[in-house]
C-alpha cells in the first residue's frame, strides 16, 4: 500500500515524516557518524592536517562537487509533472537548486587554494579508486536507480553528512585561523554556505523520498532506500580514510623503526 504522505509537522523534525522514515534514519545513523566523527575532520578543525592529505582529500572529493548538478540533473530526467504528488514536488526543487550548485566548484577551488593545494592539482591529479567510489557510487543510483534512491543517496545522505562536517570546520576558530587572513574569507565561502544550506536540504530531500513513497511503502522498497543511504555514507568513510590511513601507516611504521 502506497498511502499518500503530506508533511504536517516542521520540515526539520523528524516526527514530521511517516515511521518507516524515522527508522531509517535512526537505522543510518551511526553509518553517518562514522563520517562526520571521522579522524579526517577531527584533524582539519584542529588545523593539524598534513599537506598532503589535504592535496588528497581536495582532490579526492573534487569529482562529486563537479558532478553534483549532473547528479540532481538525471534525477530530473525522472520526474513526469503531473504524474503524481512527489514528483511534482522533486521537480520544483531541483530545478531551483541545480542553479545554486552553478557556483559551487569554483568555490571549493578556491577554498584548495587558500590551504595550498593548486587548483591544477585538482583538477588533473589521479584519484585511486577508494577515494572515487562515491562519485561512481553518486553516478550510479542518480543515472539507474529510482528517483527516490538517487534523491536518498545523494540530497539527503550525502547533502545530509556534508553539511555536519562543514560546520565542524566553520565553527572552528582554529581551522579558520590557519588561513591566510588575506584569502580567508573567499576560502571559507564553500563550507558557510554548506554549513547553512545543506541544513535544510537534506530535510528537504526526505521529504521528496518520504512523498514519492508514501506512509507504507513495501518493505523491499525502504530495505533499499536504506541500502542506498548507507552506501554513500560507507563511500564518504573510505574517501576520508583514504586521506588519513596511509600516512596514519607510514608515521607508526618510522616510529617502531626507530
């Protein structure tokens, strides 16, 4: 049974949306813990990154801020107007938001600037496939699966856990500090703006998954949904272990030689 879900209660409240949803994000929630708790971001709010894992983890997840409007663009290739309540809904908010991501990599470009890592570096430096996984992965369900998966996967996990790390860092006086005060400003514009806007967004997101479904999707359905947020949270894990693992290897190895 497929019954119609309209939101009644604040679009950031939880209890907003049907209970199939509410468990599946208490379901997810410590897969996306396991991401915005990450060492990764732990070390960049204390500035104690080294240079070379900020190169790999600039360049690491350069491909999804690339790709991000297409990701939300294939999505829209799968709305119908008309056809029903949610993809109404999905078509109006990816229209609108696909022109606020326009500006979005030139920003993430500067921000690698501002810490030392050349734009040319990533735009063209290699990224092995334990960091590309979730721009394939974000590929993937965003071209072959359903709306509601791409949207999951994507607007709500990926937005969703992005914007917890971002104002980790943007509230770090910290972090902040160890940028030039001459470019601080225009380095830190891609994390305060996915500090504030992907709040909403992946609220926004459930909310579209949550009216595509509605209040008693069938269990294989919200089995997947779960599957797919996951999935992004457990790719945004390896990218960050990517940028620390190696080198975390490489300083406990010189210590026991020495």
């Amino acid at each position: 049974m497929n019954s119609r879900f309209e939101r009644n209660g604040p679009v950031d409240a939880l209890s907003s949306y049907p209970t199939w949803a509410q468990d599946m994000v208490g379901e997810c929630e410590s897969d996306k813990l396991a991401v915005v708790s990450h060492e990764l971001f732990a070390q960049m709010s204390a500035a104690r990154l080294e240079h070379d894992a900020t190169a790999a983890f600039m360049g690491g997840i350069w491909p999804v801020i690339e790709r991000f409007p297409g990701y939300m663009a294939m999505n829209l290739l799968k709305t119908q107007f008309g056809r029903s309540a949610g993809d109404n809904l999905a078509r109006r908010w990816l229209v609108r938001n696909i022109r606020v991501e326009q500006n979005h990599a030139e920003y993430w470009l500067t921000w690698a600037d501002g810490v030392g890592v050349d734009r040319q570096t990533v735009l063209n430096g290699w990224v092995p496939p334990n960091a590309a996984g979730l721009a394939n992965w974000c590929e993937d369900v965003a071209r072959n699966d359903t709306l509601a998966a791409g949207i999951a996967a994507t607007n709500y996990a990926v937005e969703g856990a992005t914007g917890e790390w971002s104002q980790l860092l943007y509230d770090s006086e910290t972090y902040r500090n160890s940028i030039s005060a001459d470019v601080r400003t225009g380095s830190l514009r891609w994390l305060q703006l996915h500090a504030a806007y992907d709040g909403a967004h992946p609220w926004e997101a459930l909310e579209i998954v949550c009216t595509l479904l509605g209040t008693s999707p069938a269990p294989h359905e919200v089995a997947h949904i779960t599957e797919c947020v996951k999935r992004s949270y457990t790719c945004m894990r390896m990218l960050a272990d990517h940028c620390v693992e190696p080198r975390r290897t490489i300083r406990r190895t010189a210590e026991v030689a020495a």
